[in-house]
C-alpha cells in the first residue's frame, strides 16, 4: 500500500511546482500580471502560486499552462521525485 505524503512533502511539490511556472513565464516572456490576466486570477495569486503558497486547482494549471505556451503535464513533470528516491 503506498504511504500518503506528508504535509512537508505537499509544500515542497508546490515550491517545485512554482518555481517551474515561473521559470517559464519568464522565458515567455510574461510578467505576473500578463500571465493572471491570460489565467483569469488576480496577480498577487500568481506571485503566491510562483512562492509555493498555493496549492492550485488542475483547472487553474490547464489555463495558466495554456496561457505559457505548454501543457499541464510539461509543468508537472517531475514534481513527485525527490532527492531520496
């Protein structure tokens, strides 16, 4: 049976998950407020969900990969590995 991730685990997927979505936004291009406005979310969330503060719906990961010129899965990938597996 697989073991259910801790809380610091779900923290540090978010970070990775934000630090990727800022990585390209910024090749993009894009500041915050582009890439909200494209996502249909305030600037401020995309600074939290850059910040690893927010855990984001898949909807909410679907629009903003769209509005980066990737896929939802390119984002993603990855994000469960840690340095101990």
């Amino acid at each position: 049976m697989a073991q259910a991730m801790d809380t610091d685990e779900d923290g540090a997927i978010q970070a990775r998950l934000g630090a990727q979505i800022k990585a390209r936004r910024e090749k993009a291009g894009l500041s915050q407020g582009a890439l909200a406005d494209a996502s249909g979310v305030h600037r401020t969330y995309v600074n939290q969900v850059e910040g690893g503060h927010r855990n984001i719906s898949v909807n909410l990961l679907v629009r903003m990969a769209t509005a980066l010129g990737t896929t939802a899965s390119a984002l993603t990938q990855g994000l469960g590995r840690t340095n101990t597996e």
